[in-house]
C-alpha cells in the first residue's frame, strides 16, 4: 500500500512529466543531428542538420572573437563534432539555453563576418541551417583553401602537343583567358552514380586537368573558380570569371537524368528564348536549383539607364552567344572523338551560370554520372584526361580564328606565323621554298608534299598552299 505523502510526489512527478512533455512535443521537436564544414579560400560554411525547421539568430562577441548562434525550438541529437583544421575556428561548444533553445559558441581565431540561412529539405538532405563565416578583408594571411580531393586519383602527366617551336610573345601581347568552372562542390554534391561517385568531385579532377592543358599551350592562361571542395553561388561563378578578365567561361558538369539509360555528353550555350529541348530544360531546373544554397535568391540590378543598359546587355549577349556557340559547336565534335555524344550539336538552355553577356560562355555535361557504366568512366583518370583534351583542343581551334585583339594567338595569325587550316600563298619574287617553310612554320617538305612539288624552284605568283598547323606546346 502506498501512504498519502509517496502518492502526492507520485502525482507532481506524472504532472511535471506531463508538463515538460508537452512544451518539448509543442516547441523543441527539432533535433540539431550533425554538422559539416567547408573551408573556401575566403569563407568558412558550416551546415547543420536538423530534424525541422528553426528559427534562429546569429551574432558576433570579441575579446575573444566568438560567434553565437542561437537555435530555437531544436535541441542537441548528436555531439557537434567537426574537424576545424585550417579554419579560424578553434573550437564550437554548445549548451542549452532554455529547454527548448539550444545554443552554438564558436570561439576564433580571429573576427569573421557571419551570413545565416536555413534550406529546405532536397533529395539528399533535410533541413539546414547555414553559416557562413567570412574572412574580414582586413585579415593579412588569409588561410588557404585545400587543395587536396582525396576521393580523386591523380592524373599522370603527359605531354601536351607535338614540340613545335614558336616565336616568343612580343611585349604587350596578352594570353587569352579561359576560366573553367567545375561545378557544385561543398553543400552541393550535384549528381551522384551508383558506386557514390559524386558529380562534385568528378568535375573538379576535369576542370584541373583541363586548366594544365590549357595552361600548356602557349598564348593561354586558365584560372578556376573554385579549387576545392566548397559551394559557390552561381553568380558568383560569372563575376569571378569577370574579374579575371575571361575570354571563355566553360562550366564543367557531369549530370544525372529521371533515365537510368540515358548516356552521352552534350554540350549547352545560353538559350535566347526557352529550351531547345525538354532535356535542357530539366537540367537547367536541376543545375539552378542548386543556387538556392548560396542563400542569396536575387541580385538587384541598377535602375539608372535600365532602358539602355537592356540594349546594350541584348547587342552583347547576341553577340557571345554566336561565338558560345560557335565554340560549343568546336568542342562538341572533339569530344565525340572520345565519348558518345547525347546531342549532335550545341543545345541551348537557360543556365544561369552561362548568363554573362559580355563572355562567350559554355556548358559542357562530360556524361551522365545517373548512367552505371558513363560513372565508372568519368572517375577514371584516363577518361577525365581525355575529356579534357577534347575540350582543350576546341577550345583553341576556335580562339586560332577568332582570336581577341592584343593578344599573342591574334598576333601569331596576323603576323602570318599560324594558319588555321589549309590555306593559299602566292609566291612573291625573291620567296624561296625555305623562307615560306620559315614563315608558316612547317618544315620544306610539308610544303613539297602538300603541293606535289617535285623540286624545290618555284615560279613567281605560283599558288602554294600550306597544311594547317597546330598551335604549339610553351617551350
Ligand atoms: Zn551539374
């Protein structure tokens, strides 16, 4: 039998149980599961998993530099662990501040300038909450991005064009620019395949194999948007392809289609108006979507000469887009050397990432990572180095004839020092087989088989034509 005084605390004990169930059930029933950490070369990403949505806040604290981030309505599920190596954080502590709020120090290095927002929940995660930590420009050593994509296999180095020797760049003559976007990355893993390859990181090992190439032929430069494993905006992709001064934005991805049979690569240029076809569509969907995990959803545009400003963006979009797809088109046929095409030629869709209007862009789909057998391809080391050597090869053809003014590849051909192709020379007096072999840069008895020449005399206002040559290697 239980006496007067057991059961009244038996009572307050079912009450208070009661109680606290209710308020966790009606207000907390959000769990903070785990935590991931991307470090950008000027940002530091942290993403929280949750159980649901939250409300939140985030503020900064110094002496010592500590960032605060208050999450209601969610209590810890799982420890916060996380490796904070080359980051300005030193270390994340948690407590709960109320029953049902739980808050995240973070203590510093040094002070950072914090950005938050939560997501939605996507096919691969559930709801999120993201921080970004920013760098404070100010900050004299900035703390480098990595480098290193583990799940990558390093690609052999191998020659990059048969040696010839070309004239040294006269001073002033610039390279051309491409800048070469591999897609997602952090956040964002993009499309994934069966065996866990993930479109991020397939794309990264092409983009940087693709940048030695180019980097490799001479009158070339390549650059990067991202060199590590972390998310950039889609806009932010085009502004830093701006700021390097690209001649070419080449966005490399690697897609996923509803079609587990779909294969092939294709290459895209921005569409003028709508889709050409229900494919671009989807995966014009699909590639901007990501974008939402910038966090920021418009970019306000200037008002002041709105009017003129929309006619002079169509004049400049008009014209990269016929150049975009001119190269697309250079591309395309290279890569349908080395893997099936998905399209014959340059489809057109509304990526927002191709929306600069004043640089030809493009974007390639390498395969579909969705497709078992194109998967395995493109996580082989080969088959990426090939890739990139297609779109490396069209992308000079197509710079050989149209080259930008003030560069070097626009000197070699003004200057007569490279064909494009197959072309004419009428032999002036005093012109010898050897001064032209000289001038065009291919050895005497090119020029004797091209033209089924038996001697090496030749008549003044003779026609000769000269093979193409290639654009050479850097000495
Ligand atoms: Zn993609």
């Amino acid at each position: 039998m239980m006496g007067s005084g057991m059961r009244f605390r038996a009572m307050v004990a079912a009450v208070g149980m009661l109680f606290l169930a209710v308020t966790v059930d009606a207000v907390a029933d959000t769990k903070v599961n785990s935590v991931r950490l991307w470090r950008a070369p000027d940002n530091t990403r942290l993403v929280f998993d949750l159980t649901g949505p939250v409300q939140h806040s985030v503020f900064t604290l110094t002496a010592p530099d500590r960032l605060v981030i208050d999450i209601n309505g969610a209590t810890l599920g799982a420890p916060l662990n996380v490796s904070t190596a080359n980051t300005p954080i030193t270390a994340m502590r948690s407590a709960q501040r109320t029953p049902t709020d739980l808050r995240v120090v973070i203590d510093l290095k040094k002070a950072v300038t914090p950005k938050s927002f939560t997501l939605a929940p996507n096919a691969q995660y559930g709801n999120r909450l993201v921080v970004d930590l920013f760098d404070n420009a100010a900050d004299a050593a900035p703390i480098p991005a990595p480098t290193n994509v583990a799940t990558v296999a390093p690609v052999p180095v191998t020659p990059i064009d048969p040696p010839v020797k070309l004239p040294p760049a006269p001073a002033g003559k610039r390279d051309i620019i491409v800048v070469i976007d591999a897609g997602h990355g952090g956040e964002d893993p993009g499309a994934s395949g069966s065996r866990g390859q993930r479109e991020k990181d397939v794309v990264l090992a092409i983009a940087r194999e693709l940048q030695r190439q180019v980097n490799g032929m001479k009158g070339f430069r390549a650059e990067l948007t991202r060199t590590g494993d972390y998310f950039i905006p889609l806009r932010g992709r085009t502004e830093i392809a701006r700021k390097k001064g690209a001649d070419l934005f080449v966005s490399i991805h690697a897609d996923a289609a509803p079609s587990a049979a779909a294969f092939g690569a294709s290459v895209f240029a921005l569409s003028d108006r709508g889709a050409t076809s229900e494919t671009a569509r989807w995966l014009a969907d699909s590639e901007n979507r990501s974008d939402l995990i910038g966090g920021a959803g418009n970019v306000s545009l200037d008002d002041k000469d709105r009017m003129l400003a929309g006619v002079l963006l169509d004049l400049s979009m008009t014209a990269s887009l016929t150049s975009s797809l001119n190269v697309g088109q250079k591309v395309l046929s290279n890569i349908g050397r080395v893997t099936p095409l998905h399209k014959q030629r340059v489809e057109q869709a509304g990526f927002m990432v191709l929306k600069s209007p004043d640089i030809p862009s493009i974007l390639v789909e390498t395969g579909f990572i969705s497709n078992a057998n194109e998967a395995s391809k493109l996580a082989a080391a080969n088959h990426q180095q090939a890739l990139a050597r297609s779109i490396s090869s069209g992308v000079r053809q197509f710079f050989q004839q149209n080259p930008p003014p003030g560069t070097y590849i626009a000197w070699l051909r003004d200057s007569g020092k490279i064909a494009q192709g197959p072309r004419d020379h009428r032999v002036s007096p005093g012109e010898t087989l050897a001064m032209i072999a000289v001038r065009y840069q291919v050895s005497p008895a090119t020029l004797r088989s091209a033209n089924n020449l038996k001697s090496d005399e030749l008549k003044i206002g003779q026609t000769l034509t000269i093979p193409g040559t290639e654009l050479a290697a850097k000495e």
